[in-house]
C-alpha cells in the first residue's frame, strides 16, 4: 500500500485525512473544494466548487501516475439535487466516455460550506 501526497491539492492540515491511497492496482481519494495553496473553500458556487474538486483529483492522479480517464467509479455528494446539472457539466469535462460506474447522493451537510464533494477509484 502506497500513499499518495502533492503539494498541487489540497493537504488537510492537522485533520486525519489522506490524500489517497494505492492498493495494488487501485487508486482511492475523496476531495473536496478547497484551494490547495489556502485550503480554503474556493466559492459557494456548485459549478465552480465542481470544477477545484476536479482540479484536486487530477492533480492527485497526476501523482500517481493516473489520470481522470483511469476513473472507474465515482461517487458524488451533493447538498442539494438541484445542483446536479452543474456538477454533471464540469464532470463531463473532466470525465470521458464512456463514463464509469457512479452515483449521486443527496447528504444534509457537508463540512465547510462545501455543496459537492467527490470520491473516486481509479485504476493505477
């Protein structure tokens, strides 16, 4: 097992979260909105909240030698449903067909302010 770490996204100072894990041929991470230099929440924007959580995972990817067409599921959370059409557009664009296994859940809150946050697998 191998875990993954980049100065290009978000660090989560002082919280006990990973930026992700390589397990044999897998790769797993969760991010978040948050700009990686700040680590503060990039806007209240769905859209572009959307957009830095891709940034995020890329970046993370990148790192490990993987990119977003290695996506082979993902799970998106969202505060509020209304916002799917926002966050699909943004994810279209960083995620190709044939699109890989994935699902959206609605959840009360998410920490921060934060209206979309994304886990993914992705191949190694």
């Amino acid at each position: 097992m191998e875990h993954i770490q980049t100065d290009a996204a978000p660090s989560f100072d002082g919280l006990p979260i990973g930026q992700a894990t390589k397990h044999g041929d897998s790769i797993y991470l969760a991010q978040s909105p948050r700009d990686p230099e700040t680590e503060e929440l990039v806007s209240r924007d769905p859209a572009e909240q959307a957009e830095q959580v891709f940034q995020n995972i890329q970046a993370i990817l990148s790192a490990a030698d993987s990119n977003c067409e290695d996506i082979v599921k993902a799970t998106v959370y969202l505060t509020d449903l209304d916002d799917a059409d926002a966050v699909n557009q943004v994810y279209r664009e960083y995620v190709g067909e044939p699109f890989p296994a994935r699902c959206a859940v609605q959840v009360d809150d998410l920490a921060g302010d934060m209206k979309v946050e994304i886990d993914i697998v992705a191949a190694a």
